[in-house]
C-alpha cells in the first residue's frame, strides 16, 4: 500500500514510519501540500503536531483541509 503522511512536526514520527514499515511511505511536510499531493496514494495519515492550533490558527492548515 503506498501511504502519504502529512508532517505536522510531530515529535512521533519516527515511531510512526516504523509501524508503517511494511507499506511503501512518503512523508509530506504540511507546508509543501499541493492540490495533487495525495495523487497516487492509498491512504492519508495526518500526523499529530504542538507547533499551532488549528483553531487559533487556520490558515496554515488550509491546503491540508482542502486536500481531504
């Protein structure tokens, strides 16, 4: 399966590509979103993050809303 996860800088990641291990995975920083981004891809894992909240802070989510 290939999987893109969505990096929304959290500290798990590493712990997170190792359960993921036996599927083909991309990792995607949250800023670098494009419309096409999840092209290609069985599944969409949006990482956790502590850098900003969504609520307080929304426009830097956008393209990540709009790509679900």
């Amino acid at each position: 399966m290939k999987i893109l996860v969505i990096n929304n800088n959290t500290r798990h990641l590493p712990r997170l590509l190792k359960a993921l291990a036996p599927h083909t995975v991309h990792v995607l920083p949250f800023k670098e979103i494009t419309p096409t981004s999840a092209h290609g891809f069985n599944a969409i894992i949006l990482s956790g993050g502590r850098t900003l909240s969504i609520r307080k802070y929304p426009l830097p989510y956008a393209p990540e809303i709009a790509l679900l």
